[in-house]
C-alpha cells in the first residue's frame, strides 16, 4: 500500500522528541533534529574560534544560541518566500 505524501519519523538522539523531516548524523553516527544539530555546529565553531581566550565553553554556549537564533530567522525567512510567491 502507497504511502502518499507520509514522510518517515525518526526519534533525535540527543532531545529524544520524535521527529519528521530532514535530520542529521554527527560525526559520532547520532541521528539529530534540525534544532539539535544547529546547536552541536554552534558549540563546535564556539569552541575553534574561541581557544586560548578565557572560558571555551561559556563561548561555545553563547556562540550556539546565536548560531540557532540565525538559521531559525533565515529558515522562517525561506518559508515566508516559498508560501508567498
């Protein structure tokens, strides 16, 4: 039986939500949510781009809230394109 338009769900290894759509696999083979995976690329650039300067990891966190905050604005950005035009 055909499936129509159902897209399959997978369950994020770092939030546990149950989730469908895209997601993504870290280098450590989790399955991630677009959220979680917006956060692990965040805390990661944190902490390249801020070693030798004080605390990695306080810049690490803030570095992935700003990195979450910017692809969430640019994918409701996409979204209004896509359903406006």
């Amino acid at each position: 039986m055909a499936l129509g338009s159902a897209r399959a769900t997978f369950t994020c290894d770092n939030c546990g939500q149950r989730r469908t759509g895209a997601s993504t696999t870290s280098v450590t083979g989790r399955r991630l949510c677009v959220d979680c995976a917006d956060q692990l690329t965040g805390a990661a650039a944190g902490v390249i781009a801020h070693q030798g300067d004080g605390s990695a990891v306080g810049q690490a966190i803030a570095t992935a809230g700003w990195f979450t905050a910017l692809r969430r604005a640019r994918r409701r950005r996409v979204a209004g394109r896509r359903t406006s035009g």
